[in-house]
C-alpha cells in the first residue's frame, strides 16, 4: 500500500478531479457534473487521495435517511492505478461511515467493470442483487389510463406494503434512482409521495401496482426505479411514465430495475432497450457502528451536520 494522505476535498481540488475524470468512459463520467452538489453536500463527506502532495483519487460518501453510508465516484488517476489508492480510499470510507454511526455501506458497479468488482470483493463487500439498466428516447405518448395517479403521502404505508410484496423487491427491499440503490422504507415513501414520485393503480380500493419515477439534477431524463404489477398494469404504469416524459419534454426515460419476465415484456413493448450491456451490482457489508458523537474527530473532520435529505427533485410524473 503506497502510503497516502486522504482528507476533505477542496474547491481548489476541481483541477485535478477534471483531469482524473477525463479519460473515464471515453469522458462521459458524471463526477464531473455532481463535484459541486457533493463539495456542498451536508449529508456527506468528498474525499481525495493524495501521494505526496498531489490530488491521485476522490470518493463521495452520501449518509442517506436510514443511516445507510452510499459509496460512490471512485476514481483513481491512470498513473496511480493499481498500486493499492482505491483500496485505500474505500477502506478509509468504510471506517468513517462506521465512525459517523452507519449500520450498512452500500454501493453500485457495472458487472463488466472487474477493477471495481475486484476492489469492493476485497473490501469484504458482498453483491445482493442485480439491476438492468433500460432506456427510451423521444418516447411516444401515452395511452390515457384512468386508474393512475399520484400516490399521497398518507398513502406510504399501502404502497409499501404492496411493494414489498412484490417478487422484484421483496429480496433487497431496494429501489433505485439511476445507479443509486435506496432502501425502501415507509419514511422514504412519504418523501418520495410528497413529491409526486410514486404512481400507483388502484383496482377496487387496492393497490394493484406502483412505480416510482424520479428525476434528478443534473439529469433531464426521468429515471425509473421500481414497477410492480400484472402484465397489463405494468404496461399502463410505463406508458403513463412515457407521456409525462413527453408532456414535460424530457426526451429520455431510463430504467434501473430488478426485472421478472412481465416486466422486461412490458418495457420492451414500448420501446426501452438496455443502454449499457452489464448490469448494476449492488455490493453491501455491515458496519458495527461507534457513537456518532465521537466519530467525527477521529475522522477527522471538524464539524459533521446532519440535515433531512432530499435528493429528489419534485417529479414531472
Ligand atoms: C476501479 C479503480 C478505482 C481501482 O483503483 P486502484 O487504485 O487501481 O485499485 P487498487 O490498486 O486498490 O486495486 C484493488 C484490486 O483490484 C485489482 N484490479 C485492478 N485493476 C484490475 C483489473 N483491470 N482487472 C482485475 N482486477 C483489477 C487489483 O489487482 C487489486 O487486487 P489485488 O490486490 O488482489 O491485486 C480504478 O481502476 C479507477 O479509477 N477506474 C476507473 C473508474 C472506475 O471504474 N471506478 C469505479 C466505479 S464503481
């Protein structure tokens, strides 16, 4: 392991995340365009690595509402690779979630990505489920279908259990929001109703199916993250998604999910095809968590605050 310095990131650092980012994905990386939103993020802690003096690697850490620690944004420059930096970066995450009082530490890859997958299976963290990522451009409007509408926050708790008992999330008990894994929890459900995210289908008072649709800065896509239903219900909740898209001029709507035959058939139906060939993995471990009042000094940062999170934007749908 070289050794290494790994501290709070610097507005002054955004030179050397450029440059690290850069060559990563053929310069499609996102980092880029999230830097600002995780230098200020109160709910988190951005990192760098640096090797004598020089910025050679960065990592988020977002503290999400159920006390889960999100890892996200690795990145190692080129020339510092493989000589042990992302290992230590993710092992220095690992231990400030666990000091910031986080149970879980989560995080995403892409299944064809093996330097990830390589690093967080040393880290000791355990894959618990695979998700598809589908796309659709320009998508066609939408069939009008009475029975949808917006679930109200008073209706959390129904919606949770009809989701839950859904064969697609019943084993995480995860929903996601792009390549971002949440746990699904009442109180999430609430937010996300209060924002207008969760759409359901109610067949003689029940709930029959619901999805959830979010849409975040700085994406202009709506991002799907959850469907359940029957085959025919899926394909209303779809096609509503679809019209809301081209009701708000969002030219794409993308998919994350944990798919069963009926939804595959439903989404293909309408045109979503997988944008990216490998699948998102969802890695975990368990953190046995220190009182978070003494964690912050020997993570050594000064000051740790805590405010409600919000990462969604109020959804078009
Ligand atoms: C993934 C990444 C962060 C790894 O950083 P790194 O500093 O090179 O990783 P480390 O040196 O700590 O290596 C960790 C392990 O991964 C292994 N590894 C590295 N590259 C590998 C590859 N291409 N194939 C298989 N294993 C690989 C290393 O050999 C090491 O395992 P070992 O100790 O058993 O040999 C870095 O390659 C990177 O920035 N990649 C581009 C962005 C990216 O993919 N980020 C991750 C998104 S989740």
């Amino acid at each position: 392991m070289v050794p290494l310095v790994i501290r709070s990131a610097k507005p002054s650092d955004r030179a050397s995340m450029i440059a690290i980012t850069r060559t990563v994905w053929e310069g499609t990386d996102y980092v880029p365009s999230a830097w600002d939103d995780w230098i200020r993020d109160p709910n988190g802690f951005l990192m760098v690595a640096c090797d004598d003096g020089e910025v050679v690697g960065l990592q988020h850490i977002e503290i999400q509402e159920d006390a889960t620690a999100w890892i996200e944004g690795i990145r190692v420059a080129e020339r510092a690779r493989n000589r042990g930096v992302g290992e230590a970066l993710l092992g220095y995450g690992l231990q400030w979630s666990r000091d910031m009082g986080c149970r879980v530490a989560r995080l995403s890859t892409s299944s064809g990505n093996p330097s990830s997958n390589r690093l967080v299976a040393k880290a000791g963290m355990r894959v618990v489920g695979s998700w598809t990522p589908l796309a659709v451009r320009r998508p066609a409007a939408r069939r009008q279908v009475e029975s949808i509408s917006p679930a109200l926050a008073g209706e959390a708790d129904a919606v949770y259990r009809h989701l839950v008992a859904s064969s697609s999330i019943s084993q995480t008990r995860l929903y996601t929001e792009g390549w971002t894994a949440h746990t699904l929890s009442v109180q999430r459900l609430r937010l996300l109703c209060a924002l207008g995210c969760v759409l359901v289908v109610r067949h003689h008072g029940h709930i029959a199916g619901a999805t959830i649709a979010t849409c975040a800065k700085p994406f202009q896509y709506l991002r799907v993250g959850a469907l359940t239903g029957d085959t025919a219900t899926l394909s209303s909740l779809i096609q509503y998604v679809l019209g809301r898209a081209q009701d708000t001029a969002l030219e794409e709507v993308r998919a994350t999910l944990h798919l069963n035959g009926g939804a595959q058939q439903a989404l293909e139906d309408v045109g979503f095809r997988q944008w990216h060939t490998d699948l998102m993995l969802v890695h975990e471990t368990h953190l046995s968590g220190v009182s978070p009042a003494s964690a912050s000094s020997r993570a050594g940062r000064d000051v740790y605050s805590r405010t409600p999170a919000c990462p969604t934007e109020p959804s078009p749908v």
